[in-house]
C-alpha cells in the first residue's frame, strides 16, 4: 500500500486548560500560522473529542519541518504557553516529543 505525506498524533489537554487551549487555537498567532507554513506543514486540523485532540498535517519532510518550528522564536513562545497544557512531552529536544500514529489505509 502506497503511504501519504501525512502526519497525525494525538494529545489529551488537562481538563483544567481545556477551555483556553480551544480559545488559542480558534485565534492563533499569525506568526505561528506563517512559521508553519514556512516549514511546510500544509493542510493541518486539530479535532476536539472532549479533553483528547486528533492532530493531522501534510508535510513532505516532517524532521526537517520539526527542526523549523524547534527554532522558530514565535513558536516557542507559543509551546511554552501549551506545552504545559499537554499532558505528556511537547519537547521537541527530547527523543520522542510526539507519538506519531501508523498510518494503515490511505485513499489517493
């Protein structure tokens, strides 16, 4: 099976920051949205079911877009406010920030 350029995660949000964490993401920083496109993440949604959220983009070299973000100073500012949001790593030094998902069926 041919695989997509896909890229999808999942992250439950503390109950207690629930209500700001939507808020963020419903009016993000242009900045952050520029430093994303500029690390070519495209077509990326974030879907709410209760306090876990589904992450998916498109990216053509994830790594490469990690290290852009990873040194992106309006990035940080932003992770530094949600990564304390997250329950689990949201580090990008550490080995394993985020647990990709196995894609297993893919529909051109």
């Amino acid at each position: 099976m041919a695989m997509s350029n896909k890229f999808a995660w999942t992250w439950k949000i503390k109950e207690e920051c629930l209500e700001e964490y939507v808020a963020l993401h419903l009016a993000p920083w242009p900045e952050i949205m520029s430093e994303h496109s500029r690390a070519g993440i495209r077509n990326y949604s974030i879907f709410q079911n209760g306090n876990q959220f589904f992450y998916c983009f498109e990216c053509d070299d994830v790594e490469a877009a990690f290290r852009i973000i990873d040194g992106s100073e309006a990035c940080n500012r932003w992770n530094a406010i949600t990564s304390k949001m997250v329950e689990g790593s949201f580090d990008f030094a550490d080995a394993e920030p985020i647990k990709p998902m196995r894609e297993v069926f893919y529909l051109k």
